[in-house]
C-alpha cells in the first residue's frame, strides 16, 4: 500500500515486465517533456513507452505530449545505454533551473539554509519497498543547524500570520510542528492514524494508490475561527493534506497554509487542497545530489 511521499511501484518486477533488458530502476522527480513522448495511461507495466533506451512508467495519466507537469516516475536503464555528454549536460542544467525555481517559489531566493537542509536529507533506495527512492529526514534531525534552519525557516514565516494552530500529520510531521508552534505561540495538534488517540474524535479517510487510510484528531482541540498550519516532512500527492485539511476545517478552523520540508512547487495534488497554498523548502533529492 501506497502512501504520501511513495513511488508508483510496488515492486521491480512490474516495471520490468515486457522489458527483460531494464536492470536499474531510478526514480525521480520530473517534467513529462523530459522523458516521455507518448500517451501514457498510468498503469505499472502498462503504458511504458521506451525513448533513448529508457523505459518510463508514470503514476499519473499524461494525455497530450509535450504536457508541463510534474510527475513521480521511475526510469529503467537498459544495461547497454550510457548517457551522452549531452545528456549529462541536461541533467545538470535540469537540476540548476529547479533549483531556481524552487528559491524563487518559496520566496528564499540566495537563502545559504537551504543547501545545508537539502544535503542534510538522505537517500534511501528501495526502501519500505522496491521501487521507492526514501527521503530519509533522519539524518537532517542530526544535524542540528539543519534542523534548526528547518524550524527557523517556518517560525519566520509563519509567527505574523496570526496562527492559532499548527497541525502536524503523523509521525514525521511530529519532529517540526511542535517547535513551530512554541516558537509562535500556537497549540500543537497531532493528527493521527487509527487507533492511536484515546478521546472522542473526528476522522477522515483518504485514499492512498492501493487502499485507504485515515487520519484522527480530537474533537475540540480546535475551535471555530483557529488559524491553522498543516505541517509534514514531506509531499507528493497531496493526499494526506487534502484529509488533514478537511478534518480542520470541519471543526471550523481556517486552514491558512500546508508546509513540508520536502516536495515540489507544483504539487501534483494541488486540486485536491482546495486551493490552499503549500510552502516547500527543498525538491526530493536523488542518487548522487
């Protein structure tokens, strides 16, 4: 089962399927007009479509060539293919404009914290599962100027916008918000998956890529008119926020922002936050960043 921050694949060999050459599985974030070039429905296994010796399977459904979007996507490489200088060299400007936009998008353009967070993350392939490329914060919470820039970074954003409440979504969530919210002086609500809370509570499920899960909170930890944050490590889908924020909202708190350590400026699922903006301090690092 699939959650937030996962990868389309739930396990090489359907990837591989119809593609015995493909040994070496990548996953990556990027732009549809950088690999693929054909109609791609989505499908693990179906639908792969092979450009320069890659094959290229997509977690979402890409309708035209040529679409600007951003997509969670694995990258097999056929053991005879070896990149080109060319194609090193577009890898390398690819990662400079991100970089770019990423500074220009959360407003922290020249900001030296953010290279010390971003290379403070570590890159775990094939982990909880085959296929997943982790993004390991762990190491981040080791360090403790990265980790003070992490918390620093929200607590300048978010201490004169009035928040009454930060949310933070189980577990990894956990680590930043409760410093966000002493250092602004807000309450910290945990959001919780099942079976994890004692009171009475308010639930809302949400669907994952193969299943459901949901997420708890206690009825009256907010109120009508709280301001809230919805913090976690990590964004993909949008998911678990889209829950997160329903949840708030229906305890009549306003939902001003979602803010995650890790993610994309165009989060794939930005539709289903109800147009809440979603503040992001880094881009998924990859093997060898």
């Amino acid at each position: 089962m699939l959650s937030d921050g996962d990868s389309v694949l739930e396990n090489e060999s359907q990837l591989l399927d119809g593609h015995p050459a493909a040994i070496t599985v990548v996953v990556r974030w990027i732009m549809v007009t950088d690999y693929i070039i054909a109609e791609c429905d989505g499908g693990v296994g179906n639908g792969a479509e092979c450009d320069g010796g890659r094959v290229v399977v997509s977690s979402m459904s890409v309708k035209n060539k040529g679409q600007q979007c951003w997509i969670f996507s694995a990258v097999a490489h056929h053991p005879g293919h070896k990149e080109t200088p060319q194609e090193i060299s577009f890898q390398r400007e690819r990662k400079e404009k991100r970089k770019k936009m990423f500074a220009a998008e959360n407003g922290l353009r020249g900001d030296p914290r953010l290279k010390g967070i971003f290379e403070a993350i570590r890159v775990i392939p094939h982990f909880p599962k085959p296929g997943i490329m982790f993004q390991d914060i762990t190491t981040l919470l080791l360090n403790h100027k990265a980790f003070k820039d992490t918390v620093d970074i929200f607590v300048d954003r978010y201490k004169d916008m009035g928040i009454s409440v930060v949310a933070g979504i189980e577990a990894r969530g956990f680590m930043f918000g409760p410093s966000i919210a002493l250092a602004i002086g807000a309450k910290f609500v945990p959001l919780r998956k099942p079976g994890k809370l004692p009171g009475e509570l308010i639930s809302e499920s949400y669907e994952l890529e193969y299943g459901q899960d949901r997420l708890d909170m206690h009825v009256g930890a907010v109120q009508t008119g709280d301001r809230a944050v919805v913090i976690d490590d990590l964004v993909a889908t949008g998911g678990t926020l889209s829950a997160a924020i329903k949840l708030l909202e229906r305890m009549g708190a306003e939902v001003v922002e979602c803010g995650c350590v890790i993610g994309l400026p165009e989060v794939k699922g930005q539709t289903r936050l109800k147009g809440k903006p979603v503040y992001i301090l880094v881009e998924p690092r990859e093997l060898g960043d």
